[in-house]
C-alpha cells in the first residue's frame, strides 16, 4: 500500500488487529518489536508537542496498550524525565510484560491504581489502559482514573485510541479519556474521526511503525478520509460556455414563515457555480427573494398545486430546506420526484419520505442528521450514533441513493457501501441554516455534471472547509451566510 494511502485508508478494529498478526506471523517481526516502534512514535510525538515537559504519569492497562505506554516509561526515564506508573493490574500479558520488565530495569517504579488515590502530579498523562479490543463500558478503578483525568488541567496524551472510546463507533463506552493528542499505531481506526471522537482524540498523528506493504495486503480499507486531494476533482473552466454549461438547479421548499431556508440554499448553489438557480417557493417570498438575491428565478406556488414545468426544466432538484409537512409541501416533493431529475433531499423532504418511502431518481442524495437519519431507518438515534458507519451505509442500499450522514464526522456512502469520512467542520456550524448551505453546495457540483458519489464528497469537503474558515474569527455566532465567501474561495481553489 503506498505512504500516501494508509493515511485516507480507515479500518475497523478487527481489521488493524489482522493487520498485526500479519506482521508478527507471516512478516516474523515480534510483537515486542512493534511495541517498542509504537512507544518511539509516541515518545517524539509527545516531546515535539510539549517540549518543555520533565515529569509524566503513565497510566497502563494490563495489555498491549499498557505495554506501549510501560515502553514510552522506559525511553522517558533514559531521557532524565521524572515517570511515575499506575498500573490497573497486578501483572501484565503476553509481550505488555516484557515491557513492563524494562520499565522497572531501567528504573521506573509501578503503583497499583487505586480508585480513591489522586493521580501523581506530571506535566503530561500518558493514557494507555485500553486500547482497541475494549467492548463493555469502563467501570471500577478504571472509569475512576478517567474521571481524574479529566478533572484535572495538564495535557493527556492517548496511545492508539482514547481509553474508553469504541475504535469503530467512535462512541464513548460508558466514559471516554478526553486527550490533547492521539498517536494511533499501524492503521487509522474509523471511529476516531466521527461521532463522540471529536470530544476524545485532539490532533491526531498516524505511526504506520515502518511497516511494509506485504502487512496491509489483503487489508481493504473499511471506509477513506477525505483529504486536500479531493480538490483534484475541481478543473479550470472551459472559455467557450455559457450559463447552460454549468447546470440548472431548482430550489423546492420555503413554506410561510420559512423563505430564508430556500434563499441560503440558492445562493450556495451560485456561490458553487450552478449556471442557474431557481426556486419554487410560497407566493409571499417571491418579493423578498427578488429584493435580496436578484440572481435567483423565483417561483411563487400560492397553494398546493405545484406546478411541473420548472422541475421538468431543472438539472437537478434540491428538495426540503423549509419545505414543512403539510399538503404544500407534500405536492412540492410529489412533483420533484414525478420530474425524475436527481434530487439533493433534505429537511422536510426526508420526514415526508420517512413517512411514505418512494423511489428516487438515480443519482440522488439524501443529507439527514441523525434524528432524520432515525425516522428513515425507523430506528433511534441513539442506534444511528451507536453504528454511524452501519446506518449511513443503510440509508444509501435503502434508497439507492448516496447518503449522507452529518454531524461531527460527516459520512458520504453510496448504495455499494463504500464510505468517506469528512475530517474538517466544527462546533459553530451547529447552528441554523448551515443544513440548507450543504443542501446547495450538492446540488451545485451535481448540476455541474458531477456523479453523485464525487457531488457529494465534494459538496460535504467543501461545506466544512468554509465553516472553519468562517469560524476563525470565532464558532459563537457563525451563521450561515458566514460560508458564502470561502465556499466561493474554495470552490475556486484551482485557479490559483
């Protein structure tokens, strides 16, 4: 597997475990060996972030994890560090003994946990209790040394995955380390880039322990992360078009009271560069669209008689921001759907479909949260968020269609069941209207001609790259409208 790919390749837990065997059985390189490669990459992670650091507290599990930070111990206290260890048990297995072995030789000394002793005092927690093969929520002394943790200030620096936190889900098992930094070892794991991981891994950093490709062989990937490269799919424009060339997207929603939502879905939809962008919308708005955006060709429908010629006239059809779930808009999205062009559904066209499913047309994409997500797998949403990678992977077979799942980690999986993780956006998108932005930013690449696995994972990318442009100047009070400038910056990001 070349360098460049193990670092967008995410695998389940299971599979990076496969990975080790493979290196220790078929490549002959020890398990101790590797041990000791991952405790170096922590080890030099942890100087080059805290450089001024002298004292660390190791806080070891009784297995490979526990190993790891016994071996970090080791190095630390050859390098004149101050190191003290709490041990969760009395003895480590397999290789983790071995390392626990060097950790005293070399002069360090091991303290049994204790739920109600204080931590050691140290400049940074190295946190290796658990690692990957944890499956049952922390409890005892362990969830006791979490708690601690995290009501103390000093930096915590996590081995592999935060204690505590399911590799695959990225979900906190009953209670999770909160760290600064996590080195992961050998693969990423998928679930430290979605759902509760946000709150657990601070910056990540990928050791691949010098390992070749013969151990990956036979390893695909369970999902990729997006990356800066997914800006190759944006291409300088030809000089002979003309606003045809760029697609027609038609904006559906916008019910009384609810004129704003069409009107941020339109503009971003421009602001990607849709060569024409039209909305279908209640009469009353038809006077303040004109006013504020005089860009968009704006339909008024005064009752629920939609009428079918400007879908039939679209390239694609963004259906839902501010649609409501009343006879209006319930015609809105009968005569998107009759129109058989592509549809971007979201909001309001995803309750609709929720209640009464109906086929969409190919080269659609649904954008749910995870209450949406729920009313669609009519299921909870404490489910979608136990298995994000599972539900959004559901939604996409389920209507044959590209899904995305938003929220902290965004997913994008087509009906084949590959996935795409997004590792941009932040807390200050969490706010109104951003939904309708993403909902544009889709319909745009679409109508540009993009399929919709690319429009997609383009439009998610490009969507949370904005909102941590606009969030520089702080996430409390980022708004919509906030991402129109560097949606418009990025999306031309190849003419520079």
């Amino acid at each position: 597997m070349p360098v460049n790919a193990r670092q967008t390749s995410l695998y389940t837990a299971a599979q990076v475990r496969g990975i080790d065997r493979r290196a220790i059985d078929a490549l002959g390189i020890p398990g101790i060996e590797l041990m000791r490669r991952a405790a170096a990459a922590a080890f030099a992670a942890l100087r080059r972030r805290w450089p001024h650091a002298r004292r660390l507290a190791l806080l070891a599990g009784g297995g490979n994890n526990g190993g790891d930070a016994f071996l970090l111990g080791a190095l630390a206290l050859r390098e004149g560090f101050g190191v003290e260890a709490l041990a969760l048990t009395p003895a480590s297995g397999g290789d983790a003994a071995q390392a626990r072995a060097a950790f005293v030789a070399a002069g360090g000394r091991v303290t049994p946990a204790a739920a109600e002793a204080p931590l050691p005092e140290a400049d940074v927690y190295v946190d290796g209790l658990f690692g990957t093969g944890l499956a049952r929520p922390v409890d005892g002394i362990a969830a006791a040394l979490i708690g601690r943790l995290a009501a103390q200030p000093q930096p915590v620096l996590a081995l592999d995955v935060p204690s505590g936190l399911d590799a695959d889900s990225g979900m906190p098992l009953g209670v999770a380390v909160r760290a600064q930094a996590t080195v992961s070892f050998v693969a990423w794991k998928r679930g430290l880039f979605t759902a509760g991981a946000a709150d657990c891994c601070g910056s990540l950093e990928l050791a691949t322990l010098d390992l070749p490709d013969a151990a990956y062989a036979g390893a695909d990937a369970d999902a990729e992360l997006l990356d800066a490269s997914i800006d190759g799919l944006l291409a300088p424009r030809r000089r002979n078009v003309n606003k045809g060339s760029f697609g027609y997207v038609l904006v559906a929603g916008g019910d009384e009271g609810m004129g704003g939502a069409v009107r941020l879905c339109g503009e971003a939809a421009l602001r990607c560069g849709a060569g024409l962008v039209g909305v279908v919308t209640q009469a009353a708005h038809v006077a303040a669209l004109n006013a504020g955006r005089p860009e968009l060709i704006v339909h008024g429908v005064a009752d629920a008689r939609a009428p079918l010629e400007p879908f039939e006239r679209a390239t694609v059809v963004a259906v839902g921001p501010g649609l409501g779930q009343g006879a209006w808009g319930r015609a809105l999205l009968d005569a998107a759907l009759a129109a058989g062009r592509p549809l971007v559904a979201d909001a309001d066209a995803l309750n609709l479909l929720a209640k009464a499913p109906r086929s969409l047309p190919p080269g659609s994409v649904l954008t749910p949260h995870p209450g949406e997500a729920a009313r669609l797998l009519d299921c909870t949403i404490a489910e979608v968020q136990r298995d994000r990678f599972a539900a959004v992977r559901a939604l996409a077979k389920r209507h044959a269609a590209v899904a995305v799942l938003k929220g902290a980690g965004s997913l994008v999986a087509d009906a084949h069941g590959r996935v795409a993780v997004c590792p941009w956006g932040n807390p200050g998108m969490a706010s109104a209207g951003l939904g309708d932005v993403l909902t544009g930013v889709i319909a745009a690449w679409l109508a540009q001609g993009f399929p919709a696995w690319d429009a997609a994972r383009l439009g998610v990318a490009l969507h949370a790259r904005a909102g941590d442009a606009a969030a520089a100047e702080g996430q409390r009070g980022l708004i919509a409208s906030d991402l129109f400038a560097p949606l418009r910056r990025l999306a031309n990001a190849e003419a520079r």
